[in-house]
C-alpha cells in the first residue's frame, strides 16, 4: 500500500473581522510563510510597503465624490485660486467681446445733473422820474401829506387795479413806529416809481434814509418795514401782514378825488370810480 501522502500543517482560522484595517496586506500580497504565531496578522513584507505608503498617497491625490460634484456645479470654486482669477477675467473678457457683438441700440446714461444754485434776484432798480411830473401840493390828510399825485399810466394794466391807481412820481408822508427809536413815531415816505411793466413801491424812514424797502406791492414795502420793527422790539408782532395801500394813502377819500381827477384816469381799463360803485345796501 501506498503511503499517504503527508498532510500540510493545518492552518488555524483567522477572524478577519477583528483585526484593524490599519493592519491588513493590501490585496494581492503572497505570503510564502505563515508566522508561527496564526493569531497575529501577517505582517507587510518590507519590499511592499512603500507600494501601499505610495497607493496611499496616490489616493490621497485623488479628488473625491464630493470634490468632483461641487467642481460640475461651481468650477471657479474647485478650480485653484489662480484658476479662478484667469476664468473670472475670461468671462468677463467673453461677456464683453458679446456685448461689441450685439446689434441691438443701447440706452445711453442719462447726464448727471447738475446742482441747481440758487437765482440771484433781480435788482429792482427804478426808472427816472418823468420830466412832466407835476408840482408838489402838499395837501394835508389827517396827520399825513399827500406831497405828489403823479402821472397816471394807462397803457399797462400793472399800474392800477379794479380798486386802486399807482401813479408813478406819487409821494405820500405818514406817521408809524420808527426803525431807529422803536418807542416813538416818525414820519415815512412812500413813493411809486416806474420799472418797465411794473410799478416799484418804495418805503423810506425819514429819521434813517439808509432805511428804505423797495418790492413790486404797496404791501410788501410794509411788511418789510414790520419785519424790521419786530427784530428790534422785546414783544414782537405775531404777524407782519399789513394794509400797504392804506399806508400810501391810496384808500383815503380825498386822495382818492385827486387820482381820479388827473389826465388819463378815464383810460384805466379795469380801475371802477367811487361815483360808479354801487352804493350799500343800508336795507
């Protein structure tokens, strides 16, 4: 009879489960010898671990799932940072170069604007008085002096209204609070004069020449004088509103009779005589 053929020595079962993965051969390796001890792993062969240190750090080269799923969704984010430079400056050079292409009109900016400065108000200088202009009469009014009717001006509406006439060269004097002794009352000088299209209103404090207000209304001459007033006084006025025409004296009946009698009164378009108005009622 044949003799059996020896048996190998019998290997023991190995648990891989329970040995680290740090531990484990890469997959592959051929192991001539066992070592004697089967419950520890075999150990690396040394002229392999610089293959697996070396696939290790090929791996580790490697981008991962992650990486390669963010660089499909925002390659300027997975690119490095002088690749994301270059393919911000070649986008921007591409939506350019598209923008020299297209035919399309463009709007054109709208110019900046310019900061408004404020107008400068026109002087309102006076013309000479009328070579024609009448003789001083000084009729008294009260305490006031009608010193000058003046000339009538018929041909532009601005020099009378429904109610009044502006004679230019018209002089009246009346009594009011003075600018220089706020205590006392002195006499003003209220004078129309001629400016194109427009009468000018001019009030002058007879106490202080240098105080004069010159405006394009009876009542904003006035008013000005009440402005001027109320930065002097301890108790001002609550307004400076203020009847300029009855300052110039145009309201007063008598001065009234006079305008109305001068040369050209009769060719005033829209000015109603005292005579012509309806009397009140007194039913």
């Amino acid at each position: 009879m044949e003799k059996e053929e020896e048996a190998g020595p019998v290997l023991p079962k190995i648990d891989i489960s329970r040995i680290p993965p740090e531990r484990l051969p890469p997959r592959g390796t051929v192991f001539d010898d066992l070592p004697a001890d089967a419950s520890t792993p075999p150990s690396i062969p040394q002229e392999e671990a610089p293959v697996a240190v070396s696939a290790t750090v090929a791996d580790a080269k490697k981008p991962s799932l992650e990486d390669r799923l963010a660089a499909v969704a925002d390659p300027e984010k997975a690119a490095p940072a002088k690749g994301r430079k270059r393919a911000t400056r070649e986008r921007k050079s591409k939506i350019v170069s598209d923008d020299d292409d297209d035919d399309t009109p463009k709007k054109k900016k709208a110019p900046a604007k310019k900061k408004s400065t404020p107008r400068k108000k026109a002087e309102l200088v006076p013309a000479a008085l009328p070579d024609d202009l009448p003789a001083d009469i000084n009729f008294s009014v009260g305490d006031s002096v009608l010193v000058n009717t003046g000339i009538i001006v018929h041909d532009r509406l601005k020099y009378h209204t429904v109610n009044h006439m502006f004679p230019v060269g018209y002089k009246y004097r009346c009594k009011f609070t003075c600018v220089k002794h706020p205590k006392e009352k002195h006499m003003y000088t209220s004078e129309i004069f001629e400016c194109g299209d427009l009468p000018l209103f001019r009030v002058t404090c007879e106490c202080d020449p240098s105080q004069s207000w010159t405006t394009t209304s009876a009542s904003s001459s006035w008013s000005q004088v009440l402005k001027t007033l109320n930065a002097l006084i301890a108790n001002p006025r609550q307004t400076c509103s203020i009847q300029g025409t009855r300052y110039f004296g145009l309201t007063e009946p008598d001065v009234r009779k006079k305008l109305e009698a001068l040369p050209g009164a009769n060719k005033l378009a829209n000015y109603v005589r005292d005579a012509d108005r309806e009397a009140p009622d007194e039913s």
